[in-house]
C-alpha cells in the first residue's frame, strides 16, 4: 500500500478532473453548475495530502518520489489551481468558454504538472510534459471563434512538439550512456566516469535536455511561442499557464540537472549562465517596447525564467532553496496581475491594451490598489515578496560567485520597474478612458485577497517558507 | 519599544486615514482625513521630541536598541537603534512631515486620502532608513521610500509630473540596487570568515570584517553611488530639478528637507565606516565632485527663471558642502556635516513653502511675474526674508554654523578645497538675494500681484515654527553638537583610526571642535583589529593636517 502514497495528490486532482467531465457530460442544456467547486475540493484535497505526506518521502514504483521538493510544488500548484478556479467563474462565462472542458483541462494540466515535479525517471518526465502540455495547448486555443487564439495555439503547438522532441533525443541519448531513464541510475553512471573529459554522447544528453527544459520554461533564445500563446490564449489560461507550467518545468530541471548532471557541471553551468544572462536582458529589454499587458507580461516571464535560472547555476544549497521560494512568490505574484487583467476583461474587450488601463483608479480604487502591489512585487520592491524571491535567487549567485550575472540581475530589475510602472502610470497617472469594466465577483476578490496576503506575507515574514524551502531540497543535494 | 513606536505610527496613521477616507475619492470626509493624518504626524514629532529628551548625550553607542530575530537562517535582524547621527534626523523627519501636510492644505484636493496615506508612509520609511542598524532592514526602508515619492510626484505634481516621477525612481534606483549586491556580498565575506558559516547584516558585525582591497574598492564604490547619487553629488544630479519643479509641495519639502540626507547619512552611517581604507583611497575624488558641485549649482542657480529650480539647484550647492564636510573626516567637518544637514531640511523647507505659497496665489513660480510683493503682503517678504537668510548662512542663523564648521574642517584637512568651496558661500549669497529682490522689491509691475492677500492663519503655522528653528540653530548650536559629538569621534575612530583624547579638557566639557578637535593630542595612528591597509596605502600618521599628506599618496 505505501507503494502507492506517493501518487495520492495527483490521483485526487486527476479524480476531480474526471469528475468535472462526468458533471459537464451530465449537464443539461441551460443548467448552471459549479463545476470549479469540483476542482476546488480536489485541490484542497490534494494540498492537505500533500502537507500530510511531508517529511515521508514516499516513493511510488520507483518512478514517482514525493520527497518534500516534490510536495512543496504540489503545494504552489494547488495554490495556482486554487486562484485560477476562483478567478475563472464569471470570466469563462463572459468569454463563452465551455466549462466542463475548460476545468478539466486545467485540473489535467495540474495532474501532469504535479506528475513532473515528482518524476524521478526521464521517461516519465516526458510523460508529464506531454499530459500538461495536451491539455496547455488545447487550453491556449479554448476560444474556438478567436483567430489570435487559434493561431497562438498551432504556434505553442508546433513548437513545444519539436521541444518535446529534443528532449526525448536527450532522454535517448542519457540512456545510451547509462543504461537508463532512471535519474540515480544516470548519476551513478555519471560520476563513475566523471575522471577526464566527458564523452561526446554525455555532452549531448546534456545539451538536449538543457533545450527541452529551456523551451517549458521559455528562456532565451527558446522563448518564441511565449508572447504569442500568452497573448492569444485567454487571460485566465495565461495567468494559470505562466505560474504552473513554470513551476513544474523548474522543479524538472531542478531535479534533473543539480543531481543526476552535477558531475557535468563545469560543461552546463557556463552554458546556462550564458542564457540566464541573455535571458534576463532579453526579456526586460523587449518588454519595455509593449504596448499590450498580456505581453508585456510575457516578456517579464521569460525575464523571470532568466532569474529563476540563476538559481540553477548556482547550483548550491541556497541556490536550490531560492528556486522553490521565487516559484511560490512568482505564482501568487503574476496569478494576482493576470488574474486582475482577465478579471477586467469582458466577452466582446479584453481590456489588456495598456490604454485600457487609463484612469483605472477612479473607478477601481481598490483592485488599483492590489494591481498596484502585485506589479511592485514584480519589480521586486520592498515589502513584497518578489523583493525576498530576488533576494534570495541573487545571494544564491553571489555565494557561488556569479557576481556579474546578480548585477545583470539587478539592473534588469530597474529596467523592468520601468515597464510596471507604464501600468501604474496609465492606472493612476492618467485621465480615464469610459471602456466598461465588468462587477468581480465575491470568490474573485477573496481570492485576490489571498493572493496579495501572501504577496506581503512572503515579504515581511518569509522565515517559515524560507526554511520549509531549506527542508524541501534535502533529497536532491 | 519607543523606536518601533515611532517608526511605525505614521505607518499605523497611513493604515487608519485609509479607513476613515472611505471607498474611492470623497471630498466630503476632505476634512476628518486631513486632521487625523495632521495628528498622526504632529504625536510622531512629539515621541521624537521625547526620543531627543531622553537621549544620553555622553554615549557614543547605540541607545534604543531593539533586537529580534526576523529571518534567522540568514542572520537578518530586526535591529535599530540610534545615535548621536542619526537622533537629529529623526527629529527632523518628524518636524517637517507635519508642515509638509499642513502646506498642501489648501493646495491639495485630488483624493486627499491617498495623499496623507503616502506621505504618511512615506514618513514611516524615512524613520526607518535613519533607526536600521541591520543592512538588510535598511535596504529594505531604502528601496520602499522611493514608493510613495513616486506616487507624489506623479499623481499630485505639475505638468509633466510623470515624466519626473518615472525619472526619480528609475535614477535612484538604479544607484540602490547595486548597493543591494554589494550588502550580499558582505554578508557573504562574513559568512565565510565567520565559524559558524551563516551571514550577517548587522552593522556592528560588518565594520570589523577585513575585506581584500579589490573588494572592499568594489563594494565602497557601490554604496557610495547609491548615495552620492540621493545626495545627488554632481554629475548625478540631474533627476533632482526635475523632481523638486514638477514635485507637489509637500513632496518638495519632504524631499529636499529629508531625502537627500537619507544619502549623506547613508555615507557616514555605512559607506564609510564599512570600508574606511577605500573611503580615505577615494575621499578625495568625491570631494573634487562636491567643490564642483558646489560651485555648479550655485551658478546653474543664479540663472534659473523659475523659483522651485533655483532652489532645487542651491540644495546641489547645498549638500555639496555637506559632502565636502564629510570627505574632511574631521570633528569639524563631520558635525559641520550634520549640523548643515539639518539646517538645509529647515531652511530649504521652508523656501519650498515660502515658493508654495505664491503658487498656491498666483499659480506660478516664474520670477519675472512677480516683483514688489512688499507693498501687498509685508509680513510674508519678511518671513520670506528670514528664511533666505537662513539659506544664505547669515551669521547668528543656523546656516552659518554648518557652513562655517564645514569650511573649517575642510581647511584643516586641504585648504584648496576650502577655498573653492567658499566661494560657494558668496555665490549663494548672489542667487538668493538677487532671487528675493527680483520678487519682493521695485515696482509692483504685474496687475495680478495687486490683489495678493498676505499671510493667512495656517501659513503662520509654517513659517513660524521653521524660522523659530533656524534662530534657535543658530544661537544654540552647543544643544545640537554635543550629543551628535560622541558618536562622530567615534566614527572618525574607526574610519581614519585616529584616537581622541577621553579627557575633557579644563574647565569643564567643551565641544571638541572649539579645543582643535583633539587633532592636537593625537597619539601615533592606531592599528585597529580587523583593519588593514592595502598594499601602497599608507597609513595615515595624526599630523596637524592629518589626511592631506596621505592623500597626496594616491593621487
């Protein structure tokens, strides 16, 4: 029976998104049922699991591992799933999105998501991928009548295809080397032949997985389809898929890269400081010529994923710790602003141009306010808890002495608080424009509540989730 | 307890007016939002009254202390504290955050709730940038100020506020974050040099930590341009008339009046005593860019059509003395230094309102529109007079004594610099006289200035206070310096390594600047524990003229 622990947060979420399916199936015509309340309770479920397998690093088949690493994800994705379900009520209905499909799909994208951060085989973390990346892409093209939505979900398509590919070529050749998908099986075969240089083959193996991973967390020069499918995929399904894919991709690349590759270290790491570097000027740069929220925020995603990649070069203990705290900061960071922005949006106007954002603050004080926060947090300001995630990721590269890539870090910061404060400026600063903003919803606000209580929380007193990032990292030193 | 009282009621108040504003902008609740913020900001000043009553003006430590653990894995405290440098400032924040408010009195009605909660916020960061003791906490005090500023600037501001609201941050910020990388850094050398292996950002731990020369040249160079550039020092002034013109009021004052000292603070709090052998090394060049400045801004001053530039200009005048003084690192020139940090916060302050008062009437702040104000409104030009002579440091106003102690210092320490900065002094003299004679003598020419009502109840309120200030400053220097003077000793201590003499001298206590500020008595320099100096940087042996033999060696 313990063989089976491990699978029981994703068997609750993958539950609850058969039976979001089941009620869609069942529906009459015309009836109105709370469908998200489905993902809601597998969600808690699958979060209170996950707090409750803490600390018993249950293995499941030797495939699947929910060490603490893998329940701390399990965590911040039940997070997003849970604001993405309260954010989404009122805004698929005015987008004329069909429910049932759309919760399902979300629910199975958390399920693969979740599958991925816990995969300790190479080939079941191409399985994951494909199960979130399936229901991603159909996600992204959910808006049938919409010509940007589809054309943004044939482009992630095509090209997440061809990543998944490479990765699956990397997997292939990890596998000649070693003789293996399982990922202690290739660090044992690893670090037996760690004396000299490594083999054509092994660099390989590296290499591809590196582009495999670099796509899901869309870092540069890998980061074509970002702005497209963000900006073409309803806002919502941005918010969810720019907080939850990212998550689990890094925990992937986490995993795979700082044990099983550690003996091949002094190969990847230049390599992938290149691209952290280039990653994080690329994204800042090229955001601050947007004149659309959706991908504006794309660019400062893929300036995240630069950061985020520090902590991987860090490759120490900090460097671990600072990838799992920036994850959780980025998901209720960029889940509240996008979160905002779909909110916003009604059937016939999306309300993400920046001008939409004009005089905001009249008519909107408070989700001015809360926009206002999360996108501070973005910027990494003080008190809020994208200013402790920078923090963390920089000292991190320090430690390990990249110093030039935590100044490339901090100055794109500045760069990038230029094009936060355009939104604030257009919010506040400008006289308002009469576009017509829908009522939020109850469960919208509440959850937006939360959302900006953990923003400040993290920021002010981040000293429990930094230590419970330090306990998460034990079994992938 | 009093520190975080103090640091966090204004914050608390921010909390409150928000409630008591009610949803949206609401003019009817103007007024209850108006007197509470008022109230907050006037018991604040009062607790910082009572900080300054009950400071122990003989102690050189850090009185107040309180210490908790905040994030203990990384050795973050929450640590504060204050000091003979720091108790003035905070004393001045909570002098000038209530005129701030009472000034936009009747110039501010666009959602005036959201306009107390900022500066009201804006209050709680600045007290605590000048309490932290923890780098970390300071950082984090010192990034969030630039927040509500911004909101100032830009929502409140004049035409093309946004364009100097977006300025002002992205200028300040850029110089901050470098900072930032450099306090991880040291936080990281402690790490390493500590048994324990965990960082610290305590101040009092960092000063004894011995950082190789390349890298305590690197990381003094961070912090210094992340204050030099608040200061501003030339040439990283340009985001300050752009600021102060465009800024409302109250944000003029409070800018001018306290953050620009949050940056010459930030130099003799941390950038110089962290890295002292780096501090000597460029002392120098820094003070090269402060006699500049000096020079440059009052002459950029002279020229500006517009009374919130000139003014904005003569604080780069202004703090570059500041600059100068600290450069000196001499008793004189450090207590000239905080002295003249002081008088600037009062004295520019109160030319901000002064210049917000004609605004407010005539909407205008261009020289030429005015001219023989004294005819309509007497008592204004003479409150406007009183404060230009506080500006211009008229001997028996507080400006003369932080100029004259500045020049003093800077001559013992290299009468060049002295000499060019002096002529800042007459220069200062020029523009502001000539400002106030174009505006308030001669014919009333402009038909619009017939009808100028003088000064109204609430405008007594703030004149009176600041010039009250600036004579007091001026008459009773001793009740400032003396409890600043232990803690500049022993700053100079530990930055040059010279030793005072713990006697005081007959005849009771005297300020050490009227007894040669023991430069007399020094003995031999003083090799302390945990410094040393880099390879082909002597160290400094106590001569007459201490630092101007050493610093011959580098240039």
């Amino acid at each position: 029976m313990t063989e089976y622990l491990g699978l029981i947060p994703l068997s609750i979420v993958a539950l609850s998104a058969a039976a979001a399916m089941l009620a869609e199936a069942f529906r009459q015509p015309g009836e109105r049922m709370w469908i998200a309340g489905l993902g809601l309770i597998g969600l808690f479920g699958a979060a209170i699991a996950s707090g409750s397998l803490w600390n018993s690093d249950a293995h499941s088949m030797g495939v699947i591992r929910s060490d603490n690493f893998a329940l701390f994800i399990n965590i911040v994705l039940c997070l997003i799933g849970i604001l993405t379900m309260v954010f989404s009520n009122e805004v698929i209905e005015r987008e004329h999105i069909p429910a049932g499909e759309y919760y399902a799909l979300t629910l199975f994208a958390i399920c693969g998501m979740m599958m991925m951060a816990a995969a300790t085989d190479l080939l079941v973390i191409f399985l994951a991928l494909e199960i979130l990346s399936l229901a991603v892409y159909v996600l992204t093209g959910i808006r049938r009548s919409s010509a940007a939505g589809a054309e943004a979900a044939f482009k992630y398509f095509l090209l997440g295809a061809f990543s998944s590919a490479l990765f699956l070529y990397g997997v292939a050749f990890t596998f000649a080397l070693s003789g293996s998908t399982r990922i202690e099986d290739i660090g044992m075969a690893l670090s037996a032949q760690a004396s000299g240089s490594p083999s054509t083959v092994a660099l390989l193996a590296v290499g591809l997985l590196a582009v495999g991973f670099a796509f899901k967390v869309s870092a540069v020069p890998f980061h074509m389809w970002t702005p497209d499918a963000y900006e073409g995929a309803p806002t919502i399904v941005t918010a969810f898929m720019s907080t939850g894919v990212k998550a689990a991709a890094f925990a992937a690349f986490a995993r795979v890269f700082l044990s099983p590759l550690e003996p091949l270290q002094a190969h990847w790491i230049p390599v992938l400081s290149a691209i952290a570097g280039i990653t994080m000027i690329f994204g800042t740069v090229v955001g601050v010529v947007q004149t659309n929220v959706k991908r504006m925020l794309a660019y400062s995603s893929i300036a995240h994923a630069g950061y985020i990649l520090l902590g991987i070069v860090s490759a120490n203990r900090d460097g671990k710790a600072a990838i799992l705290f920036y994850l959780l900061a980025y998901a209720v960071t960029n889940i509240g602003a996008l979160g905002i922005v779909a909110l916003l949006g009604t059937g016939r106007h999306q309300h993400d141009e920046l001008r939409d954002f004009s005089g905001l603050w009249r008519s909107r004080p408070g989700l001015t306010g809360l926009m206002t926060v999360f996108l501070l947090s973005l910027g990494g300001i003080p008190p809020t808890a994208g200013f402790i995630g920078k923090w963390y990721i920089f000292s991190a590269a320090i430690q390990r002495g990249h110093y030039w890539l935590a100044i490339i870090g901090v100055l794109t910061s500045v760069v990038s608080v230029f094009f936060y404060l355009r939104i604030v400026v257009m919010m506040y600063m400008t006289e308002g424009s009469e576009t017509e903003r829908p009522r939020v919803a109850a469960a919208a606000l509440a959850g937006l509540a939360l959302a900006v209580i953990a923003v400040f929380y993290l920021g002010i007193l981040p000293t429990r989730v930094l230590d419970l990032a330090l306990e998460s990292i034990s079994t992938i030193l | 307890m009093i520190l975080s009282l103090i640091v966090f009621l204004p914050l608390a108040g921010a909390l409150l007016v928000l409630l008591a504003g009610g949803s949206g902008d609401r003019p009817d609740r103007e007024r209850v939002v108006r007197t509470l913020a008022l109230a907050v900001s006037l018991v604040t000043f009062v607790a910082t009254l009572l900080l300054w009553w009950r400071f122990d003006s003989s102690s050189a430590d850090y009185q107040f202390v309180e210490r908790h653990a905040w994030i203990p894995a990384f050795g973050i405290q929450y640590l504060v504290g204050v000091d003979g440098i720091s108790l003035f400032l905070i004393v001045l924040t909570g002098f000038l955050t209530p005129l701030a408010l009472l000034s936009s009195w009747d110039s501010v009605h666009k959602n005036v709730k959201m306009f107390s909660f900022f500066l009201l916020a804006l209050e709680s960061s600045m007290l605590g940038v000048f309490v932290s003791i923890d780098l970390f906490l300071f950082y984090m005090f010192w990034d969030f100020v630039l927040i509500p500023m911004y909101f100032l600037i830009g929502i409140w501001g004049y035409e093309r506020r946004v364009y100097a609201a977006v300025k002002f941050i992205l200028y300040t910020m850029a110089g901050s974050v470098l900072m930032l990388v450099a306090i991880i850094g040291l936080a990281m050398a402690w790490a390493q040099a500590s048994p324990t292996g965990t960082p610290s950002f305590n101040l009092l731990d960092l000063q004894s930590l011995t950082l190789s020369w390349p890298l305590e040249k690197w990381f003094f160079l961070a912090f210094a341009i992340a204050f030099l550039i608040k200061v501003p020092l030339f040439p990283f002034h340009t985001w300050l008339p752009d600021a102060h013109v465009e800024a409302p009021t109250a944000g003029s004052v409070i800018l001018a009046g306290v953050m620009l000292k949050m940056g010459t603070y930030g130099l003799v709090r941390f950038a110089f005593p962290l890295f002292p052998s780096a501090a000597m090394h460029f002392a120098p060049w820094i003070a090269v860019f402060a006699v500049i400045g000096i020079i440059y801004g009052a002459l950029v001053a002279m020229v500006q059509p517009d009374m919130k530039k000139l003014v904005a200009y003569s604080s780069v005048s202004h703090l570059g003395f500041v600059v100068l003084g600290l450069c000196a690192m001499n008793v004189q020139g450090l207590e000239g230094s905080i002295y003249q940090m002081l008088n600037h916060g009062v004295s520019t302050g109160g030319l901000f309102m002064i210049v917000g008062m004609l605004s407010d009437r005539r909407h205008t702040r261009l020289i030429s529109e005015y001219g023989g104000l004294k005819a309509v409104m007497p008592r204004f030009v003479a409150a406007f007079l009183l404060i230009t002579l506080s500006s211009i440091a008229l001997p028996g106003m507080n400006g003369f004594i932080g100029e004259f102690l500045i020049l003093l210092g800077g001559y013992l320490w290299n009468s060049k610099f002295a000499a060019f900065a002096a002529s800042g002094v007459i220069l200062s003299a020029v523009y502001m006289l000539w400002m106030f004679q174009r505006v308030n003598y001669g014919e009333l020419t402009n038909p619009k200035n017939r009808a100028l009502p003088d000064l109204t109840p609430r405008e007594w309120a703030l004149v009176v206070p600041t010039i009250a200030v600036a004579i007091a400053m001026g008459i009773f220097p001793v009740a400032f310096l003396r409890p600043m003077e232990p803690a500049v000793k022993r700053t100079i201590e530990r930055v040059t390594g010279r030793s005072f003499a713990q006697t005081p001298a007959a005849g009771g206590w005297r300020l050490a600047i009227w007894n040669g500020g023991g430069v007399d008595r020094q003995p031999p320099r003083r090799e302390s524990p945990g410094f040393k100096p880099p390879a082909g940087v002597e160290p400094r042996t106590a001569t007459r003229e201490p630092r101007s033999a050493g610093a011959k060696n580098h240039d």
